[in-house]
C-alpha cells in the first residue's frame, strides 16, 4: 500500500467584508438604482436623512450644537479608497427540484424584454455558480437585436478580475446561451447566428446541413446572389441549394428584436461635459447628486440613550458612516473616471464620433490607479451629457485599427466613416464590404472585407445585396 503523508500548503486569497461588497454594488449600480437604495435606506436607519428631502429636515428645535461634537467621539471606521472595487459576485439564488418544477409551469415570458426572458431561462438551467456568474455577464452584454455587444477577449478580461474562470469557460457558456430561446441570442456575427438557429432545428429537417455550410463558409457569396458559383463550390444542383436557400429565408437575422423593446428605463446623465472657453470641464449632475448627512436630533438621542439602546444606535451610527462614504467614494470614482475619458476623447467633444481615439479601460485603469474592473463599473449605466448627445461612458471606448502612418483609428471612429459612405451611396450601385475596405485604405485606415462587414452588421445595416435598389 502506498504511504500516506500530510502536508501544509500556504495560500494567500483576497476576501472581501460585507462592507466593501456593498461598496461595489453601489458602484454598479445606475442612478435611479441608487436613489432608490439610499432612500430605503434612509428608512430604515433613523440616524441618515437626505439632504435634498425637506421632509427629512429637522426642526428648528431638535438642532443641538453639541450633538455634533458628542457625535465625533463615536470611532469612525477608516476611509475607502475610490478605487478599492474589486470583488467576486454574489452567489445567485438556486431553486429545488420541486421549485424549478414549479416555476416551468407558471413562468410566462410574454411581455418580457429579451433580457429578462434570457435571465428566466438561465434560472431554470443546471449551470453552475461559475457559470451562472458567466452566463450573467454575457447576458447583460447583449443588445435588443440579439447580438453581443462585447468580444469574447474583453469579457474574459473583465471577468478576470472579478473571479476565476476556467479556460474557455465564457465561450462554453456563450454556447449554452445561443440555444437558448430564441436560438442566436448572443451570437458574434450574422453567419453564428443563422447557424445557431439551423443547429437548433431537428437533424432530419430537408436541407439543414447544406443550409448549414453556406452561411458558416459562403454567406458572402448567397447575399450576392450568385447561385451558380455556390452550386460549383458546394457540388450541389439548383433543386438542392433552392431548398437550402429557402431554409435560410425563414431564419431571423435579428432574433432579439421578436421581444421588443427592453422596458426603457429613465436615463438622466451622471455626469455634464460643458465648454469653458476654449477648454472643456466635466462635473457630476447635480440633480442626481443625492447627498446623505446623519440626522443631528437622532445623534443627539443616541448620546444620551439608555445602554440597550445605545447599543443599537451605535451599530446604526457605524452603517451610516459607512454608507455616506461609500456614497462619497462612487461619486468620485465616477467624476475621475468620466475625467480622464474626455482627457483623451477631447476629439469627439469637438468634431463628432468619427474623431474619436482607440481607448481602453486598461488605460484609464492604470492612469488612475484602478483596478480596470473599477472602471468597468463605474461607467457601465452611467451616462455623460455632451453637446452631442448623452452617450454611456462605456460608448468612449474601442480598440484601435492600425493606419498607413503607423497610427492607429478607433473602431467606433471607423464605424461612423462607414455610415457615412453607404449614407452617400448610389442605391443603383450599392458598396459592397470589399468597396468600402478599399476606400477606408485610400483613407490611411487598413481593414479587413470581414472587419467592415463586422462593424456594418453591428450598425444594423444591410449588406449591399439588400440595399441595392434598381431604377
């Protein structure tokens, strides 16, 4: 028999408390989110009050000079630093047999937004903590017509820093979630998302494999119309490919979209960009600026307490803190990060989204001292109001096409030089992806046939098959 030893191994691992974990969901959250929050909680914590609710404001009689004072030889706990936001996510809730049973009878995702009825199936699925946590993510990153907004590239990154994740985990998950109903929701691409619909229809349906093949390897060539270069590519007869074609006729090109619109929800801008003189100064919206104080007539009560209850306000003392410089700290982390967007984005301030610059969270990161997860939540749902439009923070980021010059263009910059050229087409004579890489060329800006047809497909434009209109 072989011999058994113990040994000692020695890890470190970063815990976070309850407190910093509330910390990060009041970075998270959105602004009519936190409102919401911060008047619950003071509801139910009689030593905060907001500053902006007149019914909160004390009478002339309660104010006690010295309850401040009294107040200060309360500990304090110690400050937060702005950029301390990193954390794993919280354990989602999980149901029983007899519960999920339950809730595939009664649950009726009609009426709901794409979201939510991505989010009702991923509670009923058998997909683990990690997973969920993944599938979560990749669910949120899905716009209204289905497709995924984020590469998989940037959501492993950002996901990295919140927990471990296994090789290949988001793309497992992604997998999953592109069967889910309707099937393609979360597909990169066009090609993946007709696929995933045909992988989704029964083995034996007539013409599915050969449907199958021309949009994963010739979906090009079928939006062209050029039915007699597919037969000799794919060795079939026109009886077969009609068969095929019509298959893919019947597919959803935008699966997301049969839900309709997601609830809009009201968006007022965190952050104000103005022009002063010849420079730009960016500010927290002051209308969303809700500020917590502690309550002067309860602190003084709580001085003078009997012990039980000073026991109690104590405790209620220490949250409030607590929660004023949590407030505190997401206001700032949101100004500093808002600032060193525009720093670098100045271009856009003053000529519009095709002078925008390649910018990634990892750089703000690191200017400022964040973690880049940091900078994730603090603009994920956070917007800024510019003399262009109010756009989400997260809209100020893109990565970078290398340029003829040895520079390099940002890919929302290089979308909207898209826009504008099939917006300045003949309709007779439509551009295909082909014609507008090369006129991107002859602008100094290298880019694939593919890449253009990524960025138009993203844009929700047709290719140029679909918008050729004949005189």
């Amino acid at each position: 028999m072989g011999k058994t030893e113990l040994s000692t191994v020695q890890t470190q691992r970063q815990t976070l408390s309850l407190r910093m974990r509330q910390a990060v969901r009041l970075l998270a959250m959105s602004s009519v989110e936190l409102e919401a929050e911060l008047r619950e909680a003071a509801l139910s914590n009689p030593l905060l009050r907001l500053e902006d609710d007149p019914e909160a404001e004390e009478a002339p009689e309660d104010r006690d000079p010295s309850g401040a004072e009294e107040a200060a030889e309360w500990a304090e706990d110690a400050p937060i630093e702005p950029g301390a936001f990193a954390v794993a996510w919280p354990e989602p809730p999980t149901m029983d047999p007899e519960e999920e049973s339950q809730a595939r009878e009664i649950a009726d995702p009609s009426g709901q937004g794409l979201k939510a009825h991505l989010l009702w199936q991923l509670s009923l699925s058998r997909l683990g903590a990690e997973e969920r946590r993944i599938a979560e993510f990749l669910i949120d990153a899905i716009g209204p017509d289905g497709y995924l907004t984020l590469s998989t590239a940037e959501i492993e990154a950002s996901l990295a820093a919140e927990l471990p994740i296994r090789n290949g985990a988001v793309e497992a998950v992604r997998q999953v979630i592109l069967q889910f109903d309707p099937p393609g929701c979360g597909a990169q691409g066009l090609a993946e998302c007709l696929d995933a619909q045909l992988l989704a229809l029964p083995t034996d349906t007539p013409g599915r494999s050969l449907a199958r093949r021309l949009v994963r390897e010739h979906l090009q060539s079928l939006a062209e119309g050029d039915q007699r270069r597919l037969m000799r590519r794919l060795g079939v007869d026109a009886e077969a490919l009609a068969q095929a074609v019509a298959l893919i006729r019947q597919l959803d090109p935008r699966p997301g979209a049969r839900f309709g619109a997601e609830a809009a929800p009201y968006v007022e801008p965190d952050v104000l960009v103005v022009r002063q003189g010849r420079d730009w100064r960016v500010m927290l919206n002051p209308e969303l600026t809700l500020r917590l104080a502690l309550d002067p007539h309860y602190t003084r009560l709580a001085a003078h307490a009997r012990r039980d209850e000073r026991i109690y306000l104590r405790e209620q003392m220490r949250e409030a803190r607590w929660l004023i410089r949590c407030v505190n700290s997401r206001h700032e982390t949101i100004l500093r990060v808002a600032q060193a967007i525009f720093e670098r984005q100045r271009g856009f301030l003053e000529y519009g989204p095709m002078a925008m610059t390649p910018l990634v969270m990892r750089e703000i990161a690191a200017s400022l001292g964040m973690h880049e997860s940091t900078v994730s939540r603090a603009t994920s749902r956070k917007y800024a109001l510019t003399p262009r439009g109010t756009y989400e923070l997260k809209y100020f980021f893109s990565q970078g096409l290398d340029t003829v010059e040895g520079g390099s263009a940002s890919a929302t910059a290089v979308q909207e030089m898209i826009r504008a050229m099939i917006a300045e087409e003949d309709p007779r004579r439509p551009l295909s992806d082909l014609a507008l890489a090369k006129a991107l060329g002859r602008r100094g800006i290298t880019v694939a046939r593919r890449t253009v047809a990524k960025y138009r497909e993203a844009m929700n434009i047709p290719s140029s098959h679909e918008r050729h209109r004949p005189t």
